[in-house]
C-alpha cells in the first residue's frame, strides 16, 4: 500500500471512528436515562424529538453555553488540564480496538481498525492506565476537601483493581498465545459441537470474564464502585468544582471508557465480530461490524442494568473484595489456564 | 534527515526538558508530573529502537503505576511548596557544576569509549517472546533471585509500617 493511500485511509478512519465514538458516548448517556428510568418506574427524557432521542444534542447545547466557573482557589494549571487528560486518555485507548475484518476498496484492503499493532492489549492497558491522572488531579488542583477525597479514593481504587483486571486478560493471552488483538479474536472462530461458538467465555475463561467485568466496573468508577463521587458522602467526588465542558469532559470521559471496557470483553470472551454471516457480499463485508455493535450495546446495557439495581459498596467493603477475592481469584484462575493449556 | 531520528530528537528533547523542570519546580505534584513526560518519552525511545514491549511496560508499570502512587502519596501527605534554606542553596552551588560534570564524563565515556557501535532499529530482539525466552530460559536464575528480593523488600515494608503497639494489643 503506498504511503499516501495509508495516510488517506488512516485519516479516513480515525474521523469516522471518533464520530462514532461521540455519537455512541451521547447515544449511552440517553440510554441510561430511559432504562433506569423505566427501572425506577418512571419515563426518563420525552420531550426533546421522539422518545426523546434528541434529548444528548440539548444536553451539548446546554452544556457548551452554560457559564465556564473556575473558583478562586484552584491551581489553575492542572484545574485545566485534568479534564482535557481525562478525555485525551478515553478518546485514544479506542485507537487499536479492531471492529470487524478486512474490507477491500479500490484493490487496497484495508484493515477495520484505526491502526494493527502486535501489543495492542498492552497499548489499551497502558492508555488506560494513564487515565488516573485525569481523576486524581482533579481532585488535587480543585482544593477543596470533598474533591480530594474523591480523587484519593479514585486512585486507590484504580490502581488496586488494575492488577486483578491485568491478571484476568493474562488468561486469554495464555490461551490465544499473542498480545494483538487480531488474532486473540481470530483465535475464536469456529464452533464446538457445530453450535456452541468457539468463543473464549465457553472456552475455559467463564471465571476470568467475571473478574475481568467486576474489575472494569471499579476501574470506569461505575455503580456499585462509584466511591469516588459517591453524592450522599462527597456531593460529587472529584469533579465538583467543574461546570460547562469542562464537567462534560469527566462525564464524556466516563461514557467512552465504559464503551471501550466493553469493546475489550467482546473482543477478549465474546468472540469480537464472530457471527452468523449470509446473504448478498455487501451485506457479508458489513455483518461483522454489526455483530461487534450488538455485543458491545449488550454490554453497556448491563453497565445500565446493574446501575439500576445494585446499591454502592462500603470503602472498606470495596478495597477487601479487590484485594481479599477478587486478586486471588484471578492468581487461581491464571495457574488454571497455564495447566490446562500445558496438559 | 530521517523520520527516525528527528522522532528520537524530539522524544530526546521532551525526556531532557522533562528532567529539567522536575529539578527546577518548587511544588512536588508539577516534579512528579515531570517525571511522567520524562517515562512516556523514554517509552517513545523504546519504541523507535523497536522494543514494543518493553515501551508497553514502561508506560504501564513506571509511568501508570508507580507514579500514580507518587502523586498518590503527594496527594495524601498534602506536601506544599520546597521551602529554601541556606544548606539547598549550598546544595545547588556544588550541585549543578557537579551533575553537568558527571554526565559530560558519562556522555564521552559512552560515546568514545565503550566501543558500543550504533543499533538500527529492529536488529535487538524486541518481540515478547524473545523477551520472555531471555527471561525464563537465559536468565532464569537472576530474574528469580530478584523477584525474591523484592518479595524481601515488600515484607521489610510492612514490617516497618505496621505499629508494634497495635500488634501487641492484639497479642493480648
């Protein structure tokens, strides 16, 4: 492929990619309004367009001409740079994810992913891990006590479930031998028995998926781990000083690494764009992208579910379950896979 | 000029400027954060010499992990601003001439003497399974040894923090 044609293609893609990223952020932001509101009994948005489906648009709109406070007694350098990390960091992490096979344009096959690299799981992991900073210097540079709290919290938690979520990846890596996702998702082709699909969660990893789910919940700060804006304890954590975009940075930020936590699961248990596949070639070449929406939707979904039904962990409840179950868990389940595979 | 080496030029200057300012700040969260730019540059080197993983670890273990737990502990203690005394000023008068001293004999016995001939990109394994077969076949015995130190380490840490009257108590 020449180098212009990359370019073109790359540019191409990255544009389409982040536009659907934000419609997808905007888009979960109103799905959770009207699931948990029929959770709770109630309507959610109505008002704004059909079933109230233009409901994120005004929500922009408000939030870009609402007054931009900064209070007095910030530090004002990192007061403006977190949010901006925060964000950074979610947008980037979605760069290696791959979302369906090859398509082939003018005789150039060009791969459905931003870019291939062979450590792309490593790459996610790292990008996310730098994530921290956004949260935790939030909650420094607002000086203010409820802020710092939310951000103390934030990190410890980050950083203690962190290695329970590494150690559940290491399993699947075990199994599919590479760290690119490409071929972790190529690995599970296929089916068993003609009918169970050949996927990683009905191929020993049935334990390493749930450590994985519980430790991605604590990791993007959602119910029951959202300690650290937890509203009858902090009034809203880290990001209480925050209005304007600047707040909907944080909340952006949270929406898309919930998208990319389940674009990660789909690839790493679910078989990624794995489906049933027919029809005319137009209809085969799209299939796989739809397949991998569907799952990743299925997954936000549960994000949503679960908001709507569990109440918050205790912070003492949350550091032991990390620490006390869930690591051990995860050590138990890794020398169970090595063995299995080894045999 | 290459694309390779103006990338390792600007990773170089980002890395340099980083170390300044870390010296430079007063506040120990902007010296912590320094810290940081100098890690991810330095993961940017490694990935021009084509160690992909060892660029992935770096980020993920030195600039994601352990520095989260600087600024963690930053945060924590509250630390404030440096304050000057006469022995920092003393410090910085023989300090700076000595550090610029030391890397200056550093840089010329790395570049004249060592004999080291230019590495392109690439040519050192740099691939994970390479890696791992130099760690858990070559070097098996060291890396184990160090992993027993630092369990040591761990265990001296907590040893060290944990209150003897509050263990005795609970003796009782």
């Amino acid at each position: 492929m020449p180098v212009h044609v990359f370019i073109i293609a790359s540019l191409i893609k990255s544009v389409i990619v982040l536009l659907v990223l934000l419609t997808g952020v905007a888009y979960s932001v109103w799905l959770e309004r009207k699931v948990v509101g029929h959770i709770q009994n109630r309507w959610g948005p109505t008002r704004v367009g059909p079933f109230g489906l233009l409901q994120p648009l005004a929500d922009g709109l408000k939030f870009i001409f609402k007054e931009d406070l900064t209070p007095p007694h910030v530090y004002r350098p990192l007061f403006l740079a977190a949010p901006m990390i925060a964000l950074i960091f979610a947008l980037t992490s979605i760069s290696v994810i791959p979302f369906g096979n090859s398509i082939t344009v003018s005789g150039y096959s060009i791969p459905l992913q931003i870019t291939d690299v062979n450590i792309g799981l490593l790459m996610i992991l790292g990008i996310t891990s730098m994530g921290v900073y956004g949260v935790a210097l939030a909650g420094w540079s607002s000086n203010n006590k409820y802020s710092l709290l939310g951000g103390l919290r934030a990190s410890a938690q980050m950083v203690s479930y962190e290695i329970a979520l590494g150690l559940s990846l290491v399993g699947v890596l075990i199994q599919s031998g590479s760290f690119s996702l490409r071929t972790i998702v190529d690995a599970q082709g296929g089916h068993f028995w003609g009918f169970i699909p050949r996927w990683n969660i009905f191929h020993g990893q049935l334990i390493g998926f749930f450590i994985y789910l519980m430790a991605a919940f604590a990791e993007t700060n959602r119910v029951p781990f959202d300690l650290p804006e937890a509203e009858s304890e902090l009034v809203a954590g880290y990001h209480t000083e925050y209005s304007a975009m600047k707040f909907a940075a944080f909340f952006m930020a949270e929406y898309a690494n919930m998208i990319t936590v389940g674009c990660l699961a789909t690839l790493l248990f679910f078989g990624g764009w794995h489906g049933p596949i027919g029809g005319p070639p137009w209809v085969q070449a799209l299939l796989p992208v739809f397949w991998f929406v569907v799952k990743v939707v299925c997954f936000i979904f549960l994000y949503i579910w679960v908001r709507g039904t569990l109440p918050r962990l205790r912070y003492d409840q949350l550091m032991s379950f990390g620490w006390k179950f869930l690591l051990p868990l995860a050590i138990v389940n890794l020398i169970a896979t090595a063995i299995a595979v080894v045999w | 000029m290459s694309l390779h080496l103006i990338l390792f030029l600007v990773f170089g200057a980002i890395c340099v400027a980083g170390a300044v300012n870390l010296l430079v700040q007063r506040h120990p969260i902007n010296s912590a954060l320094s810290l940081i730019a100098v890690m991810a540059a330095l993961a940017g080197e490694y990935l021009l010499l084509g160690a992909e993983f060892v660029a992935a670890i770096q980020v993920i273990v030195y600039a994601g992990a352990i520095m989260v737990l600087f600024v963690f502990v930053i945060m924590l203690l509250n630390a404030g601003e440096e304050e000057e005394t006469k022995g920092s000023r003393v410090a910085s008068l023989f300090g700076v001439p000595g550090m610029l001293t030391g890397a200056v004999l550093m840089a010329w016995v790395v570049l004249r003497r060592s004999g080291t001939e230019p590495v392109s990109i690439g040519a050192l394994p740099g691939h994970p399974t390479e890696i791992a077969h130099l760690l858990f076949h070559d070097f098996l015995l060291p890396f184990e040894v160090t992993s027993v130190l630092i369990l040591i380490a761990i265990m001296g840490a907590v040893v060290l923090a944990s209150k003897p009257e509050a263990t005795e108590r609970k003796a009782d």
